[in-house]
C-alpha cells in the first residue's frame, strides 16, 4: 500500500484535454508476433500506411477490423523512428481477436482505425491509481511508463493467475498490487474491491478503472460511496461478460 497524500482538502476539478483525431483507416502487416504470457500475445504491425499514426493518452482506443466485426483495442506503444504499433491482444476462445492473435504470423494483415481522440490528462495531476483486468493492463502498463519521476502511482491488475503477471515499469514511484481470480469469475468484483479498500485515497488522485462492465461499475459505485470526486474517476467497461465486442464508457 502506498499513502498517496496526507493531504484532506477536497481537490479541484482536474485538468483534461480532449483531442480530436482525423480518422483514418489504415491496412497494417504484421512485423513480430511475442507471448507475453501463457494468455497474452504482443503483435507488433507496420507499414506505409502507419506513418502519421498519433495517439496522445494510454488509454486511447483503436478499432480492430476482422471481416465483419471490429473490436476496440489500446495502442499499447507507437514508434514513429521505426514506423511500428504495438497491440497486445488477450486469448481467448471463440472471439475474432483472439482467434487472429492465436494464428497470426509475420506478413500476415490487418486493418485498423483511429484513435478518434484522446483524453489527456494535465501534468497537473501527480497522484494516480489505476485499476483494471487483462484487457486494460496495456493501458495500465502504457500509463505507468509514461508517468514522470515525481508522480506517485498504485496500479491493482486483475489476472487468471501469477504466470500471467507482467514485469511493469515507471519513472514515478510505483507500487503494483496483482490480484488472481480464475476466468470463471471475471464478473466479480469482491477480491479487487477487498484490496481497493485497504488502500489510502485522497482527493487528488486521479484513479482510472477498466475490466468487465458490471465489475467496473461496482468500482466505481465503491469509489463514490467513500466520498471520492467524480470528476476525478475514469471509469470503463472495456467488455460486458456474455456480449462479445462491447465497450461501455461509465463515466456521466
């Protein structure tokens, strides 16, 4: 557990920026296929088409095209030097994604789109917590290591088990927090909860949330009945349990 603050005063608004993007769609090939965990896989994607790709805040959104469906995914980094996008994918049986990251190889192609924009939180804010499954842990990850020294963050990641933690890195004073729940209880919010409420919040702490839908609502309402500013949660269903390819913003 990290004391974020010892500070009660309530806190200001925080500062964001929303950014808009053109969108554009772009025919990418695959450049490197790496497992990151027994149920993770990093794609690494490239070509002319890339060039001029911008995505300005870690948890920003990409569509994914395959065939007739798309799914939204978090560029998990940009490397305009080398002109390629890095897109972490979680496996998983019977969904178009998961079933293109399980075959993909180099020269293989996909089809992106985006991001529309971007929200992009001030300097301003030095206190973060961030909270989240499999699916956010490349926003997550993306967050910390874009952080400065100076800011003080506490990520809590939900994954099946400890062969699918992650080596997580930031310049800002860190603590991670890995809880395990097997895939059979992705719905339930009780284990990170249990822990989310050990930990001391202040009103300067700027806490985003993305997992399942109905376990990112309950985070939220927990968040909320301990008095923490709205405006200083961001919340998310990067999927809804049962209802492949949804995405639900929570925020009002």
């Amino acid at each position: 557990m990290i004391p974020m603050n010892d500070s009660s005063a309530a806190a200001d608004k925080p500062l964001t920026t929303r950014i808009k993007h053109e969108l554009v769609r772009r025919r990418l090939t695959v450049k490197a296929v790496d497992r990151l965990s027994p149920g993770m896989v990093r794609i690494l994607l490239g070509g002319d088409e890339l060039k001029g790709f911008t995505s300005a805040a870690p948890d920003d959104h990409i569509k994914l095209f395959f065939g007739d469906d798309m799914r939204d995914f978090t560029p998990r980094f940009y490397d305009p030097e080398e002109n390629t996008l890095a897109v972490d994918f979680v496996l998983h049986a019977g969904g178009p994604a998961g079933d293109f990251a399980a075959r993909a190889k180099v020269g293989d192609h996909l089809t992106i789109g985006g991001p529309r924009g971007s929200l992009v939180v001030s300097d301003e804010v030095t206190r973060w917590l961030l909270i989240g499954d499999e699916t956010a842990l490349p926003a997550i990850a993306r967050r910390l290591e874009e952080l400065r020294p100076g800011n003080r963050a506490q990520a809590v990641v939900v994954v099946a088990d400890p062969d699918e933690e992650q080596p997580l890195t930031s310049p800002a004073d860190c603590r991670v927090t890995w809880v395990h729940r097997p895939a059979s209880q992705a719905g339930d919010a009780t284990a990170v909860i249990d822990v989310v409420r050990a930990l001391l919040l202040t009103p300067d702490t700027f806490i985003f949330v993305g997992a399942e839908a109905s376990v990112a609502k309950a985070l939220r309402h927990h968040l909320l009945e301990r008095g923490h500013p709205r405006a200083w949660i961001k919340a998310a269903g990067y999927w809804v349990k049962g209802a492949p390819g949804e995405h639900q913003p929570l925020d009002d």
